[in-house]
C-alpha cells in the first residue's frame, strides 16, 4: 500500500519526494516549516498572511487573475493553508502538466511580488476572516482551548493573529520572515500521482535549485506545567453551546502515540463510540460529539469537543468526564474486541484518506517536515497493530487526572456557571 516512494535531497538541501500512483491526476505540494508557533508576538498572523499573499502575483505573473487564469485553464485546483508549525502550497491537475504546476508553484513562493497595495487591500480581506470565526462558535471554540493550554506562548496564540497585529504589517516584515524562515532546509516537496515518464526531479532542480540555503531558527520549546483544572467560560448569545473538554497529552516524537490515537477513537471517534453512545444516543444531550488527539512536534493534547444543549451542559461535562475515568478503572475497562474496531476504524480512515494524489502528498510531506522521516503507510499500519489493550490503558491513567482537566465553552451561559462547571471537575 503506497509503500514505493523515492526521497532525494538537492544540493541545496532542499528534500523531495516522489510518489508514483496509478492515477491521471497529480498533486505538487510545497510545505514549509513555518506557522504561527514561529512567530515573534508583534508577528501574530503573518505566516496566515503571507499564505495569502502568495496567491496576489509574482515576477512573472504581476497578478491574482493571472495566477487564477492560468490554474483554471488547465482544469487545476489549488489552494494553501496555515498550520501552527507549518505553511502548505498546493495544486493538483492532470498528470501531464507537472511541469507547469513546479514552475508555478516555484514563481510563486519564490517570486512573490508583496506589493504594497495588495498586502493593504488584503488586511480587510483578513480582518473579515477573523469576524467570520468569531461567529462561529464551532471552530472559535478549539482556538479557546489551546489558549487555555498554552497561554499567551506561539503555540496558544491564534494562527490568523489578532486585528492590531495584522493591521500593523508592512512589506517589510514579510520579506524578513520569509529571509528567516522561506529556504530550502525548511521545506519540503512532494508529488504524489500518475508521473509516467516525467523527469519531475529535474524539474524541481531547473526550479527551485537555484534557491539559495541558509540556516532557520526553530520554535519556542513549550513548556507543560498544570497543577489544578483550568476553565475558560465565553459568554455569547448561541442557540448550542460549544465545548472543549480535555488534557494534556504528548507529542509526535512520543513512541505512545498510536495509543493515544486509539484512545481517542474509543472514546470518541465515530458513531459507535462510548462518547456518542453515551452523550447524544443514550441521553440527547448533544447533536455532534467527537474525540481527537492533536500533536505538535514536543507536546500535545487529547479533546473532546461537543454542541450541547444549553440547558445540559453540567450533565454532559459530567457525563464526558466520567466517560474519561471509566477507562481506567479495571472493570470498565477497554476489551479486546473494542480494539480491534478500533484499529479498523483508524486504518480505514487512514486509506480513505490516501484515495487521491492530494491525501498522499499531505501524508507524505507531514511526515517529513515534521518528523523528520518518511513513514509509509505500512509502516504506520504496522505500529497501530503493535498497540495493547494494556497500552491504551496505561496511557488513560497517564493523562486522565482532575488536576490534568481543561475545558472552553462558548455559549449562552449565566452568572456562576463557572463555579458549577468548575465543581464538576475538583
């Protein structure tokens, strides 16, 4: 499964990947190692904006419509987003125009114009953003919890920076990120798809080879300290309240991993899980309720993250915290058979994931850029198989304590709720 792929490293240290699928349609994905978690507080949101800004013109294409023209005219799609501790580029067409999808791509996270007028016309298109967010609560809820786990640090400011900060940008702070952190040894490239006979390394040598290397700094290590439950109550008119509750967990280099991942999927991760069964089929306390493992490269969380009614919301934080507990206690404990659907549920998501070019490429360039390595996707399936009963377990009671608890909620709550809340979790 997906297990032929070719990794080579220009002389420019730049790294590249290739992986040839039976497909007639191909993706080129450039990922850089640069996100929010790389920048200075007055930098809030550039690496958001500079993802924006990529798509306003180059030397070569003075223009967005050109840009957009030329993608559309070949029946392309392409996009770019932000991470915390990554940038992505991508575009995807037919097989037979990976050269022209490198050489655009190459024009523009290397050519940018970052003109003036466009980076000014863009803080409203920005600012815009934000406000799209904050009315809704869905997704402004996750941002809240990780601020409530990581503070005001690079890790628990929001990626899309705030409206001061994004205001104040200049083009001047754009190139002197992008001089620190835009070279080679902090990217890379990947193509996943039908390559046929294309020399795609030599492309992306004609390309990008000239592209001068140079030291980047890394990011602000973060720093786990919890000594008690932490609670962050928005007040806001909704028709739901929306809640994160979690704690805190560990990171990619963490060889627990794929048991934290099958914790997360025992728990809440899909429409048999003990979370939905027990918060929205057993007592309708909620429409969506689901689990995740997040992890960054040196830390990360495990959350639930559920729409309530707002009448219910002490019972439903009762009722997923004690879902959290149970697990640790021996009689309630994981079976193997909960497992072994658990492990399906996981390496079936995995595959739906990799059905196209797009999905390959992401796996690929993820593991990579920020592990260090490329994991094949036999590898990976290999490593969830290895996983115990006894290690999901191990894992709960690792991460499962009071003091450990967080939880953020957006809703339309009343004077001392945060004190019931709060109660729930002593």
């Amino acid at each position: 499964m997906l297990s032929m792929y070719s990794l080579h490293t220009l002389s420019n240290n730049l790294k590249v990947v290739t992986i040839p699928m039976e497909t007639a349609s191909a993706t080129v994905l450039v990922l850089m190692g640069a996100g929010s978690r790389y920048e200075k507080k007055a930098e809030g949101g550039l690496s958001h904006f500079i993802e924006h800004m990529m798509f306003k013109g180059t030397k070569n294409r003075p223009t967005a419509r050109e840009i957009a023209q030329e993608i559309d005219g070949i029946g392309g799609e392409f996009n770019a987003y932000t991470a915390k501790d990554h940038t992505g580029y991508w575009i995807k067409a037919a097989s037979e125009h990976i050269p022209f999808l490198i050489e655009m791509l190459s024009d523009m996270t290397l050519n940018s114009l970052l003109d003036g007028k466009e980076i000014d016309r863009e803080k409203g298109v920005i600012i815009e953003e934000m406000n799209m967010y904050e009315d809704t609560p869905m997704r402004k809820v996750s941002e809240v919890y990780e601020q409530l786990l990581y503070g005001d640090t690079p890790l628990g400011r929001d990626i899309i920076g705030t409206k001061e900060t994004v205001s104040s940008f200049s083009r001047e702070n754009f190139q002197a990120y992008m001089e620190r952190l835009y070279r080679p040894n902090n990217a890379v490239i990947i193509i996943a798809g039908g390559m046929g006979k294309i020399p795609v390394v030599d492309h992306i040598q004609k390309h990008f080879g000239s592209w001068s290397d140079k030291k980047t700094p890394t990011f602000e290590k973060q720093t786990e300290k919890q000594k008690a439950p932490n609670l962050k109550i928005i007040s806001k008119k909704t028709e739901q309240t929306h809640i994160c509750i979690g704690v805190r967990a560990f990171g990619l280099s963490d060889p627990r991993r794929y048991s934290l991942s099958l914790l997360s999927v025992i728990l809440g991760g899909g429409m048999s899980s003990r979370l939905f069964h027990e918060v929205r089929e057993r007592r309708g306390l909620a429409y969506y309720v689901h689990s995740s493992a997040d992890k960054y490269q040196d830390v990360g969380n495990f959350v639930t993250q559920a729409g309530i009614d707002s009448a219910k919301v002490e019972e439903a934080v009762k009722v997923i915290v004690d879902e959290y507990f149970k697990i640790t206690n021996y009689e309630l404990r994981i079976k193997d058979k909960e497992l072994e659907k658990a492990k399906a549920f996981l390496k079936g998501h995995l595959v739906l994931g990799l059905e196209d070019s797009h999905g390959v490429a992401g796996f690929f360039g993820d593991s990579l850029l920020l592990e260090g390595k490329v994991r094949s996707v036999d590898e990976v399936v290999s490593l969830v198989e290895t996983v115990t009963v006894e290690d999901v377990v191990s894992v709960a009671k690792d991460i499962f304590k009071k003091e450990n608890l967080n939880i953020a909620a957006i809703g339309p709550f009343k004077e001392g709720i945060e004190e019931k809340i709060g109660s729930l979790v002593e």
